[in-house]
C-alpha cells in the first residue's frame, strides 16, 4: 500500500468533520471566488467600452458554460470514481481514470474549437446577437474558443486535485491564471487600444498560463500523476465517468440553454436589457461561488467515507454545510437587495437603462437566492456518491425544468419584469423539487456499512 494514500485515508475518514471540510474549502472558496471575481473582471472593463460590447460578453457566456460543461463532466465523473476509490483503497483504478479523464476533456475541447470556429457567424447569432452586438460578439468569442481545450482539462486537473483532497495544489493553478488574467484585461484594452480583442486575450493567455501550472502541480506532492500509459478509455471506465459527470454536464449545459434564451428574450428590449441581465448573472455567480467553494470542500470528504462505508460522516458533513450555506447567503442577499443599484452601476456606470433592468432583476434573484444552498448541496451529495438518476433530475431543475418554461411563458404576460424575475421563480420550484428527491436517501445514510475497509 502506497503510504501518501493510506495517510490521506486515515485523515479523510477519522478527522473532525467540520474542521476537515473547513481546511478543503478554504483553498476551494478562494479558488471559485477568484475564478467568478476575474470572470466578473471582463464585464467590468469591457464595460468601459460601451453597452454592445458588455453584451457580447454575456452572450459568449452561454458558450463559455458548455466548454466548462464537459470539464465538469470529465472532471466530476472521473473525480467522485478517484476519491471512492481511494476510500475503498484501489488506487490503481483510481491512477487510471485520472489521466483518462484528463486526456477525454482535452480532446473534445480541441473539437469545440473546430467546430465554433468554422460556424462562429452562425453561433453568435443563435446566441442572441443583435446587428449592433454581432462584430464585438465573433471578436470576443473567437479568441475565447481557442483556449477550450485548455480550459477543459484544466477544469479536470482542478477537481480530481479537490477529489483526492489537495485543493490547495488546485487553488494555486487558479489563482495565478485568475490574477494574470486580472491584470492583462486593462493592458490589453486601454493601454494596447486592442479593445474587447483584448479581454479575450487576456482570458486565453490566463487560461494557458493556468493549465501550464496545474499541469506542473500535479507532478508534486500527494496527487495521482497524469501519464498517457494510464489513458484508458474503456467501457467500463467511460461508464463511471457518465454516471459520476453526467449531473455536472446537464447542469452546466442547461445552463448554457437558459444563457441563450435569457438573453433572446431579454433582445427583445434592447441591448441595454441584455446588457443588465449579463451584469446580475455574473454578481449572482460570485455570490454562489463561496457556497459551491464549500459544497467542494465536502465532496471528497462525501466521497471517501462513502467508500469507506462512514455513512454517518457523510451525513454529518452534509447538515453542516447547509447552515453555513444559509447562514452566508442570507447575509449577501439582506446586503446585495439594499445596494442593488449601486452593484449594477459598478459594472455600467452612466447608462439608466441597464441599471434600472439590472436592479429589479437582481432583487427578485437574491430573494430566493439562500434556497439554492439545499439545491446545491443536495446535488453534490448524490453526485458524489453515485445516485445518478436523482443527481441527474436535480441538476436539470433549475436551469432546465423550472428556468426554460419560466423564461418562455412570463415574459408572455409580464413583459420585461417576466425576464426579471424568471430566475427567481425557477429557484423556488427547483427547492421545493430537491426535497422529496433528497430527503429519502439522506435517511438511507443514518447508519454505517455494516461491513467496512
């Protein structure tokens, strides 16, 4: 038995929980906080430009989030396979499916790349591109496409390091690209005049420089090496990565979908409209961030005593997670909902219209913004430990369930307010949803396997 596993298993197994999972989140907030505040980076300084290329941002969002849909596919499916495994003490298995999962996620960003560059016209346009939106949307989004297979792989190096219980390792990988990319987006545009060229660039040379780190990463301390000899893209392997990914997948690229149709029917109001609604997705993004960050942080603890047959550390981990989770969201939502216009003006200063669009909406979302923590946490609970139907169906709640129909009926009968407040609607379904669906298998969980490693 290799000795760095054996250590990692006896820490994740016999460890206080809220302390164990305090020490993996810490790295993982800071990670998806950075990650959300350099995202959030873009809009701000393309903001200074004008109210079309703060749209065009947000629309190439939408394409943004399905790149990021397989990392998390592949990073998930093969991440919760690593730490069951390594809690079940089969660290060969866990050593293959590290560079499988890796080496799948870059081949099929290198396809995305292919195919969004030769129909980028047509894309951008079925994203919800105005005549006015389009030549700063292909500008932006064909740079950004160049780097998908970068940031894919990366995305699974990411979380298979948080699976195995290093999220520091992935946290430095994070936090240098996030930085650069922070720095590079006011050279790039205003002191190099390259304009919403330059975000993208910024964003491209960040996402590279981050691969190149995490790649390095990888190669120290406890966490399971990438080599091309571990590649094995059987049946058998690719299966667990479906069953492990796939509520990462249909979660990210539902979200992509209602990306789309939110800033379809937001056209319909003008670019200021689209423009508002691209400011409110990315600060509601950094909010949930911190509560994704600690959700993280339990998985591989999930993951390993899941392995283990500790089902009673599982659960443990899970309730203390939900009322930090709650705790926090409530504070940002009393806070954001009272500073809401300023919030929207730091983004778009000295345009009405998007204020006064990005208000409204991002009230309405913070109202229902503390019941995504037991949707949240719920999901990560059934995907770590292998309930793929249910994860599935939660995962496709909020952005395709509950958002879809909302963003197509209301606005029917509310107009702009319909698009406002969509968001908000599809949140309070997709809770009263996730309570029958998880609420059964958490009772499943009160007692320990009886026979155990």
């Amino acid at each position: 038995m290799k000795r760095k596993y054996k250590d990692k298993y006896t820490e994740m197994t016999t460890a206080p929980v809220p302390r164990l999972i305090g020490s993996l989140a810490i790295p993982t907030i800071i990670s998806m906080l950075i990650t959300s505040f350099y995202v959030m980076a873009d809009t701000y300084f393309v903001g200074k430009i004008n109210t079309q290329a703060t749209a065009a941002v947000g629309i190439s969002f939408s394409i943004m989030a399905i790149i990021q849909a397989f990392g998390f596919f592949f990073g998930h499916g093969s991440g919760n396979y690593i730490s069951r495994k390594l809690g079940a003490r089969d660290y060969q298995s866990a050593e293959k499916m590290a560079s499988t999962g890796f080496f799948c996620a870059f081949i099929v960003g290198g396809i995305i790349t292919l195919l969004g560059l030769i129909f980028l016209s047509p894309i951008c346009r079925a994203l919800g591109s105005t005549d006015t939106i389009l030549p700063y949307a292909e500008t932006y989004l064909g740079i950004i496409l160049l780097g998908a297979p970068f940031m894919a792989s990366s995305l699974v190096l990411n979380n298979q390091m948080r699976f195995q219980g290093n999220a520091v390792y992935a946290m430095i990988g994070i936090m240098v690209g996030a930085v650069l990319n922070i720095g590079l987006d006011p050279l790039l545009i205003f002191v190099f005049d390259m304009g919403i060229a330059g975000a993208a660039w910024a964003t491209l040379i960040s996402q590279v420089c981050s691969f190149s780190i995490l790649i390095y990463m990888d190669s120290r301390g406890e966490n399971i090496r990438i080599r091309l000899r571990n590649f094995t893209p059987r049946p058998a392997m690719l299966k667990e990565i479906v069953y492990g990914g796939s509520p990462s997948l249909c979660r990210q690229g539902l979200s992509s979908v209602a990306t789309i149709l939110l800033n379809v029917a937001a056209g319909a109001y003008g670019d200021a409209a689209i423009a508002g609604m691209s400011i409110v997705t990315r600060v509601c993004m950094f909010i949930n961030s911190f509560l994704i960050g600690f959700g993280q942080g339990f998985q591989p603890v999930c993951g390993y005593n899941y392995g283990a047959g500790i089902y009673p550390r599982v659960r443990q981990g899970f309730w203390f997670c939900v009322k930090i989770g709650v705790v926090f969201l409530t504070v940002c939502s009393v806070i954001g909902y009272i500073y809401a216009p300023e919030i929207v003006e730091w983004f778009r200063k000295g345009d009405p219209e998007v204020t006064a669009v990005g208000t409204q909406a991002l009230r309405w979302q913070l109202i229902t913004l503390p019941l995504g923590t037991w949707v949240i946490l719920c999901n990560m609970l059934l995907q770590t430990i292998r309930r793929p139907v249910r994860a599935v169906l939660l995962a496709s709640a909020r952005q395709g369930l509950f958002f879809i129909p909302a963003i197509l009926i209301l606005p029917c009968f509310l107009g702009l307010q319909g698009v406002e407040m969509s968001q908000a609607v599809a949140d309070l379904c997709s809770f009263l949803f996730a309570l029958p669906v998880a609420i059964p298998v958490l009772n499943s969980l009160k007692a320990p396997r009886e026979s155990t490693n």
